[in-house]
C-alpha cells in the first residue's frame, strides 16, 4: 500500500501499538527488522508520526501518512544490496523514538509508534514482507534504560505487545 506525497516523495509505514516503553526511558538503540523479498535497495529516510496515538492507517484518506505531522528527528537508511529472502536491519533511529516517547501523553503499554518510511525520488527500489503475509514480519528492535537498567523490547505482528501494519515503498519516475 502506497502513498505518493509532494515532491514526488513515496511513503510507508509500519505501525506498532501498546509498546511496553516508560515515559522516562532512554531509547538508546531503536532498529527494524525487515524481510527483503525483492530489490535489496534502500535511500529511504526513517521518522515517525509525532504522536503518541497515531490515527489508524486508512485506504480512504490514501493512508495519510504525508499528511500526518512527523518527527523532526529523521534518519536516511541507505544500502545497496542488503541480500534478498533474509532480514536486513535498518540503521539506529533512536532519536526519533526518543522524540516520540518524550510526547506528552506517552503511556507504557497503550502507546502506539508509526514509523515512516519515505523514499528519496531517486531511489532505489527495496521491498520487504508486510506483516499480513503470515511470516516473517516486519519487526522493532528497542534498547531503552530507565533508573540505570537496560532492557530491550522486540515488537511484531507475532507479539502481544505490538502488531504492526505495513505499507511498502516503491520507486516512481518523475513526471517528465
């Protein structure tokens, strides 16, 4: 599922609800996990949707996501030939769930992340299973600390305590 936004820019995105992250944590490493089925590509840049509720993703609205207000943290995933039917991690965004968990409104356990992928307009093509195909799915690595203890977190449609929905990047030609 796709959404083209203005300029040109495709986005995605990944949604994961009632994470079990303190209010007070220190997000120390945040990373996806995705299945790379076919074009092992990725110039994308990662943010998430600066809200501690995030509204549901919605094929009547197409889905939204250049619409919703994002983090201003970001970071740009970009490798090339990352290797096709095994799971390719994304680079740290720590900072951007950092921004999100510091919301006001931030509850352990009932608050949602949707994570944002967009595609650079001269990107390459990277396509990863969505958590509907039944295996592998999608998953959010996050190492926190709070009072001095680590721990980490590991969220997927698999797991009680988050199930995301997916939406896949893909390239377009501009218009010429």
């Amino acid at each position: 599922i796709i959404t083209l936004g203005n300029p040109w820019w495709l986005y995605g995105a990944l949604r994961f609800t009632d994470l079990p992250i303190p209010a007070s944590a220190v997000i120390a490493d945040a990373r996806l996990n995705l299945f790379c089925v076919t074009f092992d590509d990725a110039l994308l840049d990662i943010q998430a949707e600066a809200s501690t509720t995030p509204a549901a993703l919605s094929s009547e609205t197409p889905y939204g996501i250049s619409s919703r207000t994002l983090t201003t943290a970001s970071v740009q995933w970009l490798d090339a030939n990352m290797g096709l039917n095994r799971y390719v991690e994304s680079p740290n965004f720590a900072a951007v769930v950092q921004e999100v968990v510091s919301l006001p409104g931030w509850s352990e356990g009932s608050s949602d992340l949707l994570v944002v992928l967009k595609q650079h307009p001269l990107g390459l093509p990277f396509y990863f299973k969505p958590f509907e195909a039944g295996s592998d799915p999608p998953q959010l690595v996050v190492t926190f600390s709070i009072a001095g203890l680590e721990q980490t977190i590991t969220a997927s449609s698999a797991s009680s305590a988050a199930s995301p929905a997916v939406l896949l990047p893909r390239t377009l030609a501009a218009p010429g």
